[in-house]
C-alpha cells in the first residue's frame, strides 16, 4: 500500500491508502519516501474516463438485496466514502480500492441508449430496477453529464419502475421527472444518512452533502409527493450506532415514510483502508471500533455470508437490530411507501428505438 506522507491526510479523499489490486502481479512499494516514491503521495485531481459497454443492467440474486436489477451509470465515486462496499469492483477494472476508486471515474455515456435496448428484449418482464446498485449515481460529475437523467426519461417514457439511492443533493434537479414517476407509482427514492455529526460526515464522507443537507432533500422531495426512505447505512459500532434514534427522528420530522440500516462489513480491501483511515482518524478509538465490527462479524471484520453479511450477528449486533425496531416503532409506527405499478410499462413493441 502506499500512504499518505507523514500521516498526513489526503484533503477531501476518503482513503487515504492504494491498496493492492489482487488481480495485478505488480505492486508499489515504499522505500525511499526521499525520492520517486513521493509521486505516490499526491493528492491527484480526478479523472474521468469513457468507458463503451454492451450492457448497462446488471443482475443479481443475491437474497440480501431488495431488488434483482440495477445500473451503475458511473464506476468508482467522488464522494470518497471510506467504507463503500463498491471500491472492490474497481479492481477488475485495473486500479485499486484505495484512492483510485474516488478518483478514477468511470463513465458510461451510452447508459441511456443501452436500457432502452433492455427494456424492448423479447419477452421482458418489468422488474424494479435500482439507481445505483453500487456507486452513486448522483456523484458530482452527473452534474455536468447528466447520464442519471437521460436514464430517468427513458423509465418515464417506458412507465418502468425505479428505485432510487443517494446521499447527494443533485437529486432535487430531477425533481420534475420524479414528481411524475411518483403520479404513476413508479418511484421510490432512499436517502442515506450515517451520522449527524458534520466531524465524523466529513472524514467519513468527504465529498458528500451534510446531513443537514440531506434531510432537505427528503423535505422538497416529500413536498412534491414522491416517495422517500431512509437508510441508516452502513452501521459502524462504537461511532455512529448510539446515533440511529437521532437519526430516525430527524428524518421522519423531514417526512420520511419508511427506514432501514446494514451493518458495516469490510470485505477484500476494504479492511485495510478503513484499519488506516480509523487509526489515522481516531487513534484512541480505532481498536474498539474494529473490535466492535469483529463482534458482529462472527470474530473476523468482514463477512460474506449471504443472510447474515449485512445484518450481523451476536450481542452487538443484536442490540443494534434492537435499538432501531424500538426506534422505528417510536418515530415512524406506520412505515411504508406505495406498492410499484407494474401494469403500466410499455415497451416499443417494434417501433424504431428513440436516437440518442
């Protein structure tokens, strides 16, 4: 791995490590911090690179996961955060989980031309399909390309359910297609909220919007009917879990209608980076932090069990599940967000493919 100078933080990164990516032969090593090494240290800005696939839906049947569909209009993500549980799959595209995951994006301009083409297969079957299943498809550089967008139009032209997570406020820009996906029952938005705490959000999730920020966006979505819920993700004991009561409560002041959490796991890299971020972040805590993932993992900080990795298991765990259904029960009793409508799709049926 290579580390960040001095133990200095990379300002505005997440990471502040490149972990080694498993599938190249090669690695960095530090050995003279005097010379060339120092090229490792900078803090590079970000690059974004086209990428061309053939496919832009993703499938899944992972029993852990609400939904079997997904698209990832971007690969790797700007916001930074430490514990994402994608920063993995930038291995397969060369790079590694560390520091080249929020800056070496990756970019599929051709996803709305692509899902348009998915959604006229023979014989398709309209299923939810989630935005994003892996990175964030609201990251800043949508801003600017607008690819979540043009995927947004094409499930409002085709009445398709779509399901969406984030943690930006980039969101509040496509409010006029979401107000009309939301009129069909075609939509249904999850904010994510971590922490209250602007010191831990910032370190945590370094480009991200504040919490403040995000429970306005769950106030203007709900102003405009469009269905929201909250994810209290990911849940690291011994620094944010004494935090799901406050959170829930903000939330479903902001209007939230329903609200779920995952523990934290920290599989592959995902381990190093988050043991370097912690101990360089809070020293005095990090061992009983890491401590306290372990108890919930069965012994070990990760887990990849299916049914189990994104529940936890054990005491910790237990009274963590516990604290939110007491929590939940107390601020939102009657959670819920209106069924999807899947009798409204319709597909081309041979008609000429809009042009993007």
């Amino acid at each position: 791995m290579t580390y960040a100078k001095n133990n200095d933080f990379f300002k505005g990164r997440g990471a502040q490590v490149n972990t080694h990516n498993r599938f190249l032969k090669d690695r960095y090593v530090d050995e003279h911090i005097e010379g060339i090494d120092e090229l490792y240290y900078e803090n590079e800005r970000t690059i974004y690179q086209d990428t061309h696939p053939r496919k832009i839906v993703s499938t899944s049947d992972s029993p852990d996961l609400g939904f079997n569909q997904s698209i990832n209009p971007y690969q790797g993500c700007e916001h930074g955060c430490v514990y994402c549980y994608a920063r993995n799959s930038h291995e397969y595209w060369g790079f590694s989980a560390g520091l080249d995951f929020e800056r070496r994006i990756l970019i599929k301009r051709n996803a709305p031309e692509l899902l348009e083409k998915h959604l006229n297969k023979k014989n398709y079957v309209p299923e939810i399909i989630m935005l994003s299943g892996n990175t964030d498809c609201y990251q800043p550089i949508e801003r600017k390309l607008q690819i979540t967008r043009g995927l947004l139009k094409v499930l409002l032209r085709y009445r398709h359910p779509v399901s969406i997570i984030t943690k930006n406020s980039l969101i509040l820009r496509d409010t006029d297609l979401l107000k009309e996906l939301a009129a069909l029952n075609l939509v249904h938005v999850n904010i994510t909220i971590t922490s209250l705490k602007e010191e831990i959000r910032q370190q945590l999730e370094p480009r991200t919007v504040t919490a403040a920020g995000r429970l306005r966006v769950i106030q203007n979505l709900r102003k405009q009917n469009i269905p929201v819920s909250l994810m209290i993700a990911p849940v690291i004991p011994g620094l944010t879990s004494e935090e799901i009561p406050a959170i829930l409560s903000a939330a479903v002041d902001a209007g939230v209608q329903d609200a779920g959490f995952t523990m934290l796991r920290l599989n592959g890299a995902i381990g190093d980076i988050f043991k370097d971020w912690a101990y360089k972040t809070y020293p005095d805590r990090a061992d009983k932090i890491l401590n306290l993932v372990a108890a919930t993992h069965g012994g070990q900080i990760n887990d990849s069990q299916w049914g189990r990795r994104m529940r936890g298991e054990g005491n910790i765990a237990e009274s963590i599940h516990r604290l939110f259904k007491i929590s939940k029960r107390k601020f939102l009793p009657n959670a819920g967000l209106t069924p999807f409508d899947y009798s409204l799709f319709r597909p081309a049926k041979g008609k000429q493919l809009d042009l993007f």
